[in-house]
C-alpha cells in the first residue's frame, strides 16, 4: 500500500521536477494560470470546510442506513454537494462526474480497498471548485487524493480489530446492549476523528496551495495535467470492462461509442440506456435464449430443502414477531460495516443485527452469551443480496430456541458456506453490475449541458445537479428493495430460497441484460469523457493541416480515444497493474503536451492555431483556424466554439 | 501450466474471487477441494450455482481432487482451484499435483490464530504446512485481490 502510494507520489514529483526544470515559457508572464479559470477563486470559509469534512465522514459512516458507500462515497454525488456547499452545485456536479469516470472500475470487496473515490471526490471537488481548476485537470490532481484516501481506510480497518474484543468482553457478561454499543460507538468516534481532520485541513488550505503550485509550473506542464485528465478515464472505463466486455455483448460497446460520436455527442445518455434497455430486451430473447438454462430442475431441489428444514409447529414457545426481523435488517443495514476491521470484517455488525432476535427468543444469561458469542465471529458477504444469509440464521434461532435440535455447528455452517457464495452474486450485481450503469447514466447527465453535450476538458460547461440526484434516488431504491426481499425471503423459506433462486436463471438474465445495457453505455461515456486529440500537422498538397482534423476524424470520430480505452482493457487482462497504467499514462501525457514543435501557449488564453499544433497532444479542440486559411483568430473567438462543443467529437471548422 | 490460481480462500467462492480473480485471468472452471464441502450436498449445489453461467464448478475431497487436478493441470483450459486450508493445499501437493504458486487470499481470525497481513490469519499448524508446501517447491504468496502485488509468505512469518 504504501508502496504504491510512494510510487504514485515518485512519478508526480518527478515529472513535476522536470517541469521546472525545463527552459518553457513560465505562467510569470500570464497572470491567469493554465487549466485554472480566470475567474477569482472561491475562498473555503472555516465553517463550509467543516461541512465539507462532516460530508466525507457521514460517506465512510453508517447512518444513511448503509447507503453511504453507493451515494455520497461516490464523486459524482461528493461533487453535487460539495457544490451546493460552496453555492456551485452545477459545476461541483460536472467536477464530481469528471472525477469519478475513472472510478467506474471501482470494487471493494472482502476489505480491500484499491482507491478511495470518497476521498478523491470530497477533497477534489474541493480543490477544482475554489482552485477554479479545468475539471480534467482535476481528475489528475483527485486521482492522487484517492490513493492517500485508502491510508484512512486501512488505518480503521487495523484499529477496529481491537473494538471486536472490547465487544467480546460484552458477550461475556452476556449484555446484549453493550455488544450493540461497541459495535458503532468507538469505531465511529475513532471514524470521525481520522476522516474529518485530514478533510477539513485539505479543504481549508489545499486549493490555494494547489492554485500556487500550479501557478509555479510551467504552462505545458499544466496542460499535461488536462490532457491526462482526458486519457486517465480510459483507465476507469477499461477496468469496469473486465466485469462486462465479452461475449456477443461485446457489440454494444462499439454501438454506444458510435451513438455518440456519430452525433456529435448530442443525445443524452438517459437516450442511450434506453436504446439500450430496447436493446438488452431483444438480446436476451433472441439472440441468448440460452440462459435461462438451468429452470428445468427447478421442482426437486424446494422440496429437497424443506424436507430437511426443521419445522416447528404451533406449539412454538417464542416467536418472533414481524418487528423483531424488520427491527434486525434496519440495524444491518445500518451498521453492517460500522465497525469493519480486518479480524472480523462484519463480523460485530453481525452480532449487533441478531440483537433484537436474541432479546427475543433468549432468557437466561447463559443462552444470551452463547448466542452473542456465536454470532461475533468473523463474517463477510455482500451486504444486500447476502442477507438471505441472516434471513435463514434467524429462523434457525427461532427453531433452536424453540428445541430444534439445532446445534452451533449448524448455524455455523450456514453462515461460514453462505456468506462465500453469496458475496460472489452480491458483488457481481451490486457492485460491478448496477452501480456503474447507474453511475454512469448519472455521470452522463451531469456531464451535459441544457443540449446535451458533454464537454468535460473544457472550461466554462456548465453541470447538471439532476445527475447526481437521479443516482442517489435510483441506487437507494435498488439496494434497499433488493436486502429486504433477501432479508424476508431467507427468513421465510430459508436454504430453499436459495437454491431456487440460484436455480431460476433470474441472476443470470439479470446479468445478460445488464451486460447489454452496461456496454452501451460504457461506450457512449468512453465517447465523451476520455479525450485524446493529436496535435501536429502534416503538410498535404502543400497545405498545412492538422492530423487530427484532417485525417483522422472525418474518417473516425473519436478513434484514438477508442483505440486507447481498447489498449487499457488489453493490457488490464494482460495483468499490468492499473497504478502502473496509470503512472505511465500520467507522465506520457505531460511529456506529450510539451511544446516540440513551436513556441507553444504565449499564455493561458492562447488558443491559437500556432499553440495548439505545436505539442504532440493538445488539450482542447477544436484547434484554431489555421493562419493561411484566415488571420490567426485571436483568443475570445476560438474559445467560444470549444465550449459548446463535444471535445472528443467535434469536427473543426477548418476542415478542409 | 492451467491451474492459473491455486488460492486458499476460507470463503471459497465470493466476491473478490467471481467479480476479480475469475474476470482477470480468464478462469473457465472451478475445482474446489475441501473435505466437509464435498460431503454436505446443499453447500456443493450452492457453490455450483455461485459462480457465473459458462464456468463450471467441481466439488471433490482431497483424493478425488488430487486426481482430477492433475488431469486438468495437462490439459489447456484455465482452471482456477479453491481450498480452505493449507492441509488440504499440502494434501494435493503430496499426491503430484503440480503447483507453482498457492495463493493465501482469505484466511479469518479466531482463537489460536494470529494476523500476518490484512485478512490473512493463520494458526502455528498452519505455518507448519505451508513450510512443507514450500519445501516441495511451491512459492507461496499473499494476494488478496487480483491488482494487488503478491507478497511471499516467507516475507511476513520471518523470525517465528
């Protein structure tokens, strides 16, 4: 980990040391830096910076019964209320979206933690939105803070081990209250303290420190930090690929790019997911008719299970009542991850669920600290689709309480063989299947402008709030309908649920479908956030043209960007780490905007013909007219038609 | 060589394994090895049904499992092969299953057992059997996830 952090940080500060090092025209002379607004900074006040910490902590926190970690752990909602804290909730929006592209590929699963997007999009947002940054130069700046993020992570995760005995010592004196105690209050004051001050500090000091410093940079430099912003996307949008890019869904990637690109980038993405619902509807009927494959034996196995369940009559002693199981999922829910730790993972959160059913059905001491101690031990599952796994325990409590002979063991068995299984179809779905196709749906509205253009490079767009919020609405719903059907079934029918659902093929539909709609709109995103656009000129007939202009996007708009998101996935399945690609990505884009061929930017509003052709990539498009079609135009006129137009798309005015 | 993973996973089959391992390295077929699972049937039809449609998954005992390992290690299909302990990794180890790396990727905390690495814990009996196992000539590694950077075991249990 902190190998990785250190190589990370190695790459910037050389890069950023050859920089200054390098004769270049310097921002000395341009009093608006490169890539930051000329607009004046917003100064983070004392109290917007300790929302805005309070807003990363309640992100890593359980007290949005769990739904932190799908809505604001994510950058693109971090962005929206970042905004609304510092009174620009579009453009944080836009911000939040433009980060969180390459978070697509995003999976935390049995306690590991890669990157930390809540970081990158709490603190980044911050630097863009009061830094006044180009959005793509923030992604590079967020994609640093997202790896000094996971060291707030593993540090709970190592410390939290020690709350799991301090609940321990609960169980032993078999208070029930206690145990539900230790599991969200130390870990959550220790939580607070370790996300909030780092936050706060950052958010108070970092965009001034981080607008000096790249006030002290050379232009060129700057510029490679937004052209890094408009590749290091392929990265996210390539690691999500892993998950979904294969098979006969592998056409609709090409379609949602194409969709894109052939417009212009003029449809919105809520137009592509739908094509793409269409789509998933024909491809799951005609072409993959295979893959409800395993309903035949569907029959057997129900009856198999309940005969081996034991069943209690009315003679029962306890029973739970409804309140009781709806009271557990909530406090699951809730504090599933509360007090996650590396010895036990869920294994407390476990615990303080089973409160309500352990006050229920057991009365003396030595029932109640034997089930308290049962249930800390170490347990893992996804926490929405693995809840059939507390359903199915509490009915073997209730039976066990009532004389079943039901032993430890038993229980044991069940959580240890379920929680694998079940965790592998949870995060399947949940984590690699509907988040990122809701996030990237919410990333492509917020992306857009009122006509539905994306323009994430380029500076001035303006972002849409209804992204982020349609997200967090659509994600809530999900997740909360699909851990209290998971609680309530598994409670109901136990094992046989499992099976059946196992067995029905509706995951497997499920997941076909979603593989279809995911790749349109995975494609439609590559299309407009990751940006490649080359800069020289070729002389032609004696013309000079620019390559990109000339010859590459009237054949294919948007090839290099397609061929680059191609590259990423090829080398991701090669097994090249992703933080190597994205070190090496980071420095071939600085070193690409390097002025080879001319003098370069004369100063940051410079966006002349001569400027833009004089590096081997250029960070904004289209490029200015060249000089001996019309006089050099001067700044104002060709930055307004880059604003509104699709920067990976666009076909140049001066097309020949 | 086909066995792409050998992992010891007290989970087997999850998250990190179905949704990173099994997408990253293009496994087609899952080959559990672990005594008590290949003995309780609602476990082995759950695992069955865990893993994603096309990858079939196979539930044996140790003796079966060494047998039909050493099958599929000659033949070209990528298989990735689960296992909850070390005893059950040294068992085929023992009866010519060719390994080259075994991979600790999921081994809970408990009474007796004491914490390497993240999520890696092990008992003194299991120090013992993963000396063996690499006594036999297999490396032995802790990789929890598919993008993080193996660490030998060697690395971490030094000096105990």
């Amino acid at each position: 980990m902190f190998r990785k952090f250190a190589a990370f940080g190695g790459c910037l500060t050389l890069v950023l040391l050859i920089a200054a090092l390098m004769p270049a025209t310097t921002l000395a002379a341009a009093p608006g830096a490169a890539g930051a607004l000329e607009a004046p900074r917003i100064s983070v006040s004392v109290w917007q910076a300790a929302l805005i910490a309070f807003g990363y902590y309640l992100a890593n926190s359980p007290w949005l019964f769990g739904l932190a970690f799908f809505t604001l752990y994510r950058p693109l909602v971090a962005g929206f209320f970042v905004g609304l804290i510092l009174g620009q909730p579009a453009e944080g929006t836009l911000i939040g979206a433009a980060i969180n592209v390459p978070f697509l590929g995003f999976l935390s699963a049995g306690g590991s933690l890669p990157i930390d997007p809540g970081f990158a999009g709490w603190v980044g947002v911050t630097v863009a939105l009061a830094g006044h940054l180009d959005p793509a130069a923030a992604v590079s700046i967020a994609l640093g803070l997202g790896l000094l993020g996971t060291l707030i992570f593993y540090g709970r995760m190592a410390v939290d081990s020690v709350f799991a005995h301090w609940a321990d010592a609960r169980a032993d004196k078999a208070d029930i209250a206690g145990v539900a105690l230790m599991n969200w209050l130390p870990g959550q004051a220790f939580l607070l303290v370790v996300s909030f001050v780092p936050v706060f500090l950052f958010a108070l000091n970092g965009p001034a420190y981080v607008q000096d410093a790249l006030n002290r940079l050379p232009l060129w430099t700057v510029n490679g930090l937004v052209i890094a912003g408009g590749v290091l996307p392929a990265l996210g949008i390539a690691m999500n690929m892993r998950f979904i890019f294969r098979g006969s869904a592998i056409p609709y990637f090409f379609i949602g790019f194409i969709l894109m690109t052939a417009t212009h980038g003029s449809i919105s993405l809520v137009v592509v997911a739908a094509i793409g619902l269409c789509l998933a509807y024909l491809h799951l009927n005609f072409v993959r008719r295979d893959v409800p494959a395993r309903v035949e034996t569907i029959e057997e196995p129900v009856a198999a299970a309940a005969a081996s369940t034991v069943v209690v009559g009315a003679q029962a002693k306890v029973s739970l009542t409804r309140g009781d199981i709806i009271k557990s999922w909530a406090l699951w829910s809730f504090f599933a991850h509360a007090n996650y730790n590396y010895e036990r993972l869920q294994g407390t959160g476990f615990a303080h669920a089973m409160t309500p059913i352990i006050k229920r059905l057991y009365t003396t001491e030595d029932e109640i600290r034997a089930a308290l101690k049962r249930h800390l031990v170490f347990f893992n599952t996804e926490p929405n689709f693995g809840n059939v796994v507390h359903g199915t325990v509490i009915a073997m409590e209730e039976q066990r309480a009532n004389g079943a002979p039901i032993d430890d063991d038993a229980i044991n068995s069940v959580k240890s063989g379920l929680m694998g299984p079940m965790a592998g179809i949870g995060d399947t779905m949940s984590q690699s299947t509907i988040t990122p196709i809701l996030l990237a749906i919410g990333i492509g509205i917020a992306g857009g402008t009122a006509s539905g253009t994306a323009v994430p490079t380029i500076s001035g767009a303006t972002g849409n709030p209804l992204g982020a919020i349609i997200y967090m609405a659509l994600i809530s719903i999900v997740i909360v309908a699909i851990g209290y059907t998971t609680w309530m079934q598994g409670y109901a029918r136990g094992r046989s649920f499992v099976t059946e659902i196992l067995k029905s093929g509706a995951i497997d539909r499920v997941l076909v479908g979603a593989g279809v709609l995911g790749n349109m709109v995975l494609g439609a995103l590559a299309a407009t956030f990751v940006v490649v656009n080359l800069a020289p000129t070729v002389s032609i007939a004696g013309a000079k043209m620019n390559l990109q202009a000339a010859i590459i996007d009237p054949l294919f708009p948007g090839a290099l960007a397609l061929g680059l998101v191609l590259l990423t996935w090829w080398l991701l399945r090669r097994r090249v780490n992703p933080l190597a690609i994205l070190a090496a990505y980071l420095v071939i884009s600085i070193i690409a905007a390097y002025p080879f061929f001319g003098p370069g930017q004369q100063n940051s509003g410079d966006y002349s013909y001569q400027a833009c052709t004089s590096s081997l990539l250029h960070q904004y498009s289209p490029c200015g007219t060249p000089p001996a079609a019309t006089p050099a135009p001067t700044a104002a006129e060709s930055a307004v038609p880059s604003a509104g137009t699709s920067a990976a798309t666009s076909v140049p005015s001066a097309r020949p | 060589m086909s066995l792409r993973l050998v992992r010891i996973d007290d989970r087997l089959i999850h998250g990190q394994v179905v949704a990173g391992w099994l997408r990253a390295i293009g496994g087609r077929r899952i080959v559990i090895v672990d005594d008590a699972t290949a003995r309780d049937e609602f476990l082995r039809e759950v695992l069955t049904l865990a893993a994603p449609q096309g990858v079939p998954v196979e539930v044996y005992d140790v003796a079966a499992g060494a047998a039909r390992c050493i099958e599929l290690a000659a033949k070209p299909e990528p298989v990735i092969v689960l296992a909850r302990s070390p005893r059950t990794i040294l068992g085929l180890r023992q009866a010519g299953v060719p390994i080259e790396v075994v991979d600790l990727g999921g081994m809970g905390a408990g009474p007796g057992r004491k914490r390497i690495h993240k999520t890696i814990s092990v008992s003194p009996g299991e120090i013992r059997e993963l000396r063996e196992i690499e006594r036999l000539g297999t490396r032995v590694e802790i990789q929890i996830v598919v993008d993080d950077r193996p660490i030998s075991f060697a690395s971490v249990v030094s000096g105990e």
